[in-house]
C-alpha cells in the first residue's frame, strides 16, 4: 500500500519558487490501476519522482509498504527502489551496449543474483514478452516496441511491487502501444501496482482509477473516498 500524507514539492528556479505539488494525500492500494493525466507542468510526473523514491518531497509523509520512506538514507532508498518499484519510460532507456537479455538482467547483476538464476529468468521473462527471438539484439537493432518490451522485462525482472510508467505509449506507433498497454495491464492484473501517467486521454479512461492534476493539486480522483 502507498499512502501520501501533506505532499508538497517546491523547486527553487532563481530567485522564485515553483510550487509542483500542493498538499498531496492520497492512499493506493495494491493491486490497483491508476492513471494520471494532467496539462504538461502539472506535477503528474514530480508525483511519480517522489512514488519512485527518484525525488524527495519539500515537506510530507511517503509510507510504502507501512515503512515511511521519506526520511530515509539515499543508500535505503536506492535498496528499497531495486526490490519493490519498476520504471518504465517514454525513452526506455537502455543502454546501448548491451543485447536485449542483458539489458534485462542488468538489475539482477547489480542485485547480486547469481548467474544461474539471471540466465533463467531473463529466459523466462523474454518468452513472455514474446521477444525470446530478439535475446542477443542491440536496441538499435529493435523496433520501438521491442525496446519498450526490454524496457517492461528490465522493469519486472526484480519482481516488483510498483510499476511505475510515465507515457509507456509516447514514442510508439499506435499498434505498439496498444500491444505495451495490453502487456501492462495483464501484469497488473497478477497483482501487481500499475501506476502510468499520460496525456492519451483514451489511454487514461482505461485504468480502474482516474487521478487528474492541475497546477500541482489534484482535481479529480475517481477513487477517492
């Protein structure tokens, strides 16, 4: 469970302050499916900085998990982001140098999984994917939406808690996306958190939750009780 408790997120940019969240309180249960859209500067994606533990709020509470992470080293933070959130981005961000399997496995490598382990459930994860053919490719050598499937393995392949996905459509083709959203949403429903922020108004109407922002508060939250 995620529980958000008086967030605020101030920038500093010269000599003026930039307010991108404004008393944030919101509480995610597991298993749900969020979508959050909003005009660009809204806040949708310092919001989701701050769930990803790649930001820290100015003032407020994050409890994850029933631990409040907030006030937490950068070196338990980092610990807590490799075992429990995934990241996918509009840019999937993979490193250039290394084939599809090994961009997958890289978290793995850094976790310390043994080797063994690493070559069987990146095995696994490519079958899902449906990208098994595509294991000793480059990204340069693969399709935008191939890449974003190496983009959602390396994002999983730690089995995480979260799914964190800020415009997982936005580089791709309209059948690629819908491919994308398809394998998100059949992750989400195994059980895990799905949590994708959009400007796609027809991809936002599909998640169970609709959560809209403007000017760094929340305007619209169809699950808020």
């Amino acid at each position: 469970m995620i529980k958000l408790t008086e967030i605020n997120r101030i920038f500093q940019v010269g000599d003026q302050q930039v307010h991108a969240l404004r008393d944030i309180n919101m509480t995610i249960d597991n298993g749900e499916y969020l979508s959050i859209m909003g005009p660009s500067g809204s806040g949708k994606s310092t919001l989701l900085n701050i769930l990803g533990l790649l930001d820290n709020p100015s003032s407020g509470e994050y409890e994850l998990e029933g631990e409040i992470v907030t006030h937490l080293s950068d070196e338990q933070q980092a610990v807590i982001r490799s075992s429990q959130i995934g990241f996918v981005f509009q840019f999937f961000h993979l490193l250039p140098r290394l084939t599809a399997a090994e961009n997958i496995a890289l978290p793995m490598m850094l976790a310390g999984v043994a080797a063994s382990e690493r070559r069987q459930r990146t095995k696994k994860i490519l079958d899902e994917l449906g990208i098994a053919d595509r294991a000793d490719h480059k990204p340069d050598q693969l399709s935008g939406g191939q890449r974003q499937r190496v983009a959602i393995g390396r994002a999983t392949i730690m089995q995480p808690r979260v799914l964190l996905a800020d415009e997982p459509t936005g580089n791709l083709d309209r059948h690629s996306g819908m491919e994308v959203i398809d394998i998100l949403e059949n992750m989400n429903q195994q059980g895990i958190t799905l949590i994708v922020v959009t400007h796609d108004p027809e991809l936002g109407e599909r998640a169970g939750r609709k959560i809209r922002f403007v000017d760094g508060a929340i305007t619209v939250d169809t699950g808020k009780q």
